[in-house]
C-alpha cells in the first residue's frame, strides 16, 4: 500500500487505483496500466455519493490519459455497501454456529471420556484401597520393630562400652560404610524401607543410618556412665519402648498379601466394545473412523472365528458363529471375499456340494446348493474383481475342471478343463489371468480366461512340500514349505527366501497377506491350537499369536477382509 499522495517518479498526485495490480497511480503511470480494472478517485466519490449511479469525473486532462473504460472492480467494491457488509455479517453468524456446535460437540466428547475416567479411578482406588491399609498396617509395624532395634542397639552399646572401654560403642563392623547426611528425607518411611532391602544384615543397616536413626544410640553411648544404675535405666526404657509399641517378641507378624489377576481376553474385547462405542459423525453423515482389518477364519467344527487384527498389539477374537452342517465344512483354498459379501465353495469330503454365502455387514450367512458342479473335493477359488468366481477341481481327477459362477443370478456353469493339478495350494487372477499353484506337482499354471488355455510356468518351487500360500495382489506369491516362508515374484521369477526357520506345521493351511496403515506388510498363518504366527516381511521374524486358541484351523479357510 502506498501512504504518500504523491508519485515519487512524475511528482503528480494519486488519483487512480488499479484493481488488477492493486497500486495507486498518478495520470501518468496510470497510462501503462491501459487494458487494467483502472478508476479515478472522483468517479469513485461521484458512485459513493450518488448511490452507483455514474457522473463523468471533473478533470478531462486525467480522463483522457485513463485509457481504461473497465469500471467493473470499482462497482463490484461500491455495489450496495450495506448489503454486503449485512452479508458478510450473516457469513460470519453462520461461522460463528459452526464453530459453537464444533466447541459443544467437543464439550461433550470431553464429558463422556471424563465420566469414563471418573468412572477407571474410582474403580481404580477399590482395587487398591485393601492394597493400600495393608501397605500402611505394615509400615506402622516396620516403625515400631525399628524402634525396637534402635532400643536393643542402645542396649549392645551399653554391654559392649562396659567390657572394654577400647572398643567402639558402636555395634557396626570394624570398617563401616559411610554415613549418610542427616536430612528429613532419611527419616521418611519409605527410606528406611529401601535401607532395609538394600543391607544385607543388620550391622550394614545400622552404619548406613548411624548419622540418622542411631545417632543418639551411638552418640549416647560414648558419655554414658558405665555403672549398674546406668545400665538399669537402659533396660528399663527398652521395656517401657516394648510396651509402648505392643510387641512380645521380634518375629514378624503376617501381613495380608493380594494377587492381582488380569482377564485379558476379557479387558480386549472391553477396550474393542470401547472403540466401536464412540463415533464422530459429520453432516454429510460420513463415519470418520479408520477401516477395522479382520482375519476371516473357519476350523473343523464348522465355527466361523472373525480375528481383529487392526491393532498388532491386542490382536483378538471378535466374534464367533457356529455354521449348521451335517459333517465337517473344511476348506482352505475356496474362499473369496466379493464386494460386502465372503463366499466358501465345497469341502474336504469327496461329493461336498454346498457353498457358504456370509454377509460382512449383518455378520449372517446363508448355506446353499452348487447346482450344476460335480461331486468335488478341496475346490479351488478366484474372484475376478467384476462379476465372476472361477472354481477349479482338480483333487482325484485326470483332469481339472474349471467352473464359473455369476454373482449376479447364483448360478454356475462348466467354463473350461485344464491339465491334472492335483490339490491348488493358492489359485488367484493376475492381469486376466488364472494362476494356480499346485501343492503335489509343485508347478504354477498359467490360464488365459478368454482363450480358454493353460501354459505352465517355466520355473520350480523350491522344496518337496508346499503347504501353505497367498499372494499380495501385485504379481509376488508368498509360500511356507519345508524350507521356510520365500517369496516367487510369477512374472520376474525371481524366487526369495525370507526365512529358514520351521513354523510348526506338516498340513495344508492359508496364508494371509496384509499390509498395514504405517506400510509395514505382515503374513498371518493361522492353524489354531497349532500354532498362530505373524511375520512381519520388514523385521523377516515370526511373532505367535492367539496363544489360547485352541481349535483345529489346518484344512481350513482363512481370509483377509477390511470394514
């Protein structure tokens, strides 16, 4: 902004403003500002004064150096002042409710946590009230039993100065350790009970506190007389302290001792009721909370375990449905997750022919039939990412029949065959294709959806054995066999091994693939009783989890799922 009135080039005054550059201009420069939102000071004043309406300015000489007729900024700036001042104050009222409902819903998140706190503390102090009178009964009888030490010390001084006069009155050893400054602190109970667990016998106690607690005892003992008289009155004040303190004798008296024990699985599903108690809605009635992340995870009893695993360090069992089947529903390769819903095709038992539909958000499932699909054993699952699902059954066949089923109408319909894969270990889709890896020939095929044709891949997997795999969505296969967890990227194949060490398992599972919100990227093998384990790809380290969980889980499906 300009403060003088005078343009310090043309020594003229300042009459123009130009909106497009915002400086003010002499007749002069106001002639290099042609094409610019220009007006002179007195077109401003005529428009103010006279409602907006437009009166040519008194001084033609600077009107004809103003080449710019655009008097749009100026009436844009003049245009009803009162309404726009009104305006803006009606824009700063509606701010003003904003930011008060934001403070009150503020207030209020505030009130309820500080209600819940109130609520910890005073459940807080019951659990520790008994600790607490028991802590404070048992310094009263540390106080009276030091008293009472400090009278039997009083009482060894007096015996030891009275058989030899050349000995120290002081019953610490020959080489005391240095005393400590006498400060108040030193006589706190809390001090002494620390002296007390740091000296290992009662002489390294005594000289630790000879400054302090036996001072006097000490410091008496070198002016006392060493007569019968004086050694009476020793006595007799060591009785009056045994009576004052009501103690017979120097054996501690049992103090009442707790045990403090912790249900955690309990206090986990609290603090996971906790975190879905509270949400923050806004006006656009959108959620803001971060995605919960779920294992999805069958057993041989057919009960469905939902797994949270959002939080590494309170991992746990959220829910847990029992399914209404005649005979065990084990699967591990048949389970895919569509849209809101998760879907299991087939079983482990030869002629299974029943799939499980599961809604996420109702946490309700359907059972229904597989119309059009042969007798089956362990299928083999894909999903698309559109509106089909590719099953493929290959277990005791000479061949490996490839099935369809469309989301849309429920239905399914032979697609395709392919050559004998025995049992899939892992089948997902790729860049429009179907990769399968087969446990027992320990090859990975490659089908091509539209044209209807398999190659295999030219590479072997390392090891005799796969039992567990899963894949990260970006062309990388995860595998555990008998050499550890490795890792085949199917379009470099380049083949990685993690780590070497044995999980504990000798029978198929599923391997789940996750990557966490801080990018770390973790694998989750789930067996159950056998064994649940974590290994986190950047620390190469496998971590147990659900330590009590005691169901069968290997043979079963297992799935990754956010919400």
């Amino acid at each position: 902004m300009n403060s003088n009135s005078i343009c310090e080039i043309h020594n003229k005054s300042l009459k123009f403003i130009c909106f497009d550059c915002n400086v003010l201009t002499c007749s002069i420069c106001s002639t290099k500002h042609f094409g610019h939102s220009c007006e002179h000071i007195f077109n401003i004043k005529s428009k103010i004064n006279n409602n907006n309406k437009t009166d040519p300015i008194t001084d033609e000489s600077e009107v004809n150096n103003n080449h710019n007729n655009n008097n749009n900024s100026v009436r844009e700036i003049l245009k009803d002042v009162q309404t726009g001042i009104q305006s803006t104050f009606d824009s700063l009222k509606l701010k003003v409710k904003e930011y008060e409902k934001l403070k009150k819903t503020e207030h209020e998140i505030s009130s309820e946590f500080k209600e819940l706190h109130e609520f910890l503390v005073v459940e807080e102090h019951k659990l520790k009230k008994p600790i607490i009178d028991s802590k404070e009964q048992t310094e009263q009888q540390i106080e009276k039993q030091v008293k009472i030490m400090k009278s039997l010390n009083s009482i060894n001084n007096h015996f030891t100065n009275h058989q030899s006069d050349s000995q120290s009155s002081s019953s610490s050893s020959s080489q005391p350790i240095a005393a400590s400054a006498d400060t108040v602190e030193r006589y706190q109970i809390s001090t002494i009970i620390e002296s007390i667990s740091q000296s290992s016998n009662h002489n390294e106690f005594i000289s630790n506190n000879s400054n302090t607690l036996f001072h006097f005892d000490t410091d008496s003992s070198k002016k006392v007389n060493n007569d019968d008289l004086s050694l009476l009155n020793v006595l007799l004040e060591h009785n009056k302290t045994i009576k004052m303190n009501n103690c017979d004798d120097n054996q501690p008296s049992k103090s009442q001792q707790y045990q403090l024990i912790v249900d955690n699985d309990q206090i986990n599903k609290i603090k996971n009721q906790f975190q879905s108690s509270f949400k923050l809605k806004s006006n656009q009635s959108h959620i803001i909370q971060p995605k919960q992340s779920y294992i999805f995870s069958t057993d041989k009893n057919n009960k469905i375990s939902i797994i949270n695993i959002t939080d590494r360090n309170n991992i746990h069992f959220e829910q847990q449905i029992k399914m209404e089947m005649k005979s065990s529903f084990a699967v591990f390769n048949s389970i895919v997750k569509v849209k809101d819903f998760i879907y299991i095709f087939g079983g482990a038992n030869f002629g299974y022919s029943k799939f499980i539909k599961y809604s996420i958000n109702t946490k309700t499932l359907v059972i229904n039939e597989m119309k059009g699909v042969d007798h089956c054993q362990f299928l083999s699952a894909c999903y698309d990412g559109q509106d089909h699902i590719y099953l493929l059954d290959g277990v005791n066949k000479f061949i490996t029949e490839i099935y369809r089923y469309e989301i849309n109408n429920s239905a399914f319909e032979k697609y395709s065959t392919m050559v004998a894969t025995s049992h899939q270990i892992l089948t997902f889709i790729f860049k429009d294709y179907i990769y399968t890896v087969s446990g027992g020939t320990k090859k990975i095929l490659m089908f091509d959806i539209r044209k209807k044709t398999a190659v295999e891949l030219q590479l072997r997997i390392p090891g005799n054995n796969v039992l567990a795999a899963c894949t990260d969505g970006g062309g990388n296969i995860f595998m555990v066999s008998e050499l550890g967890l490795q890792r085949i990227n199917i379009e470099t194949h380049e083949i990685k091994l993690f780590d070497n060490s044995i999980i504990g398992s000798h029978s198929y599972h599923d391997l789940v693939y996750h990557q966490s919100n801080d990018g770390q990227s973790f694998i989750y093998s789930i067996q159950g009783k056998r064994g649940n384990l974590m290994f986190s790809l950047e620390n190469k380290k496998w971590e147990s989890i659900l330590q009590d969980d005691q169901c069968v889980r290997t043979d079963c499906a297992t799935l990754f799922f956010q919400q």
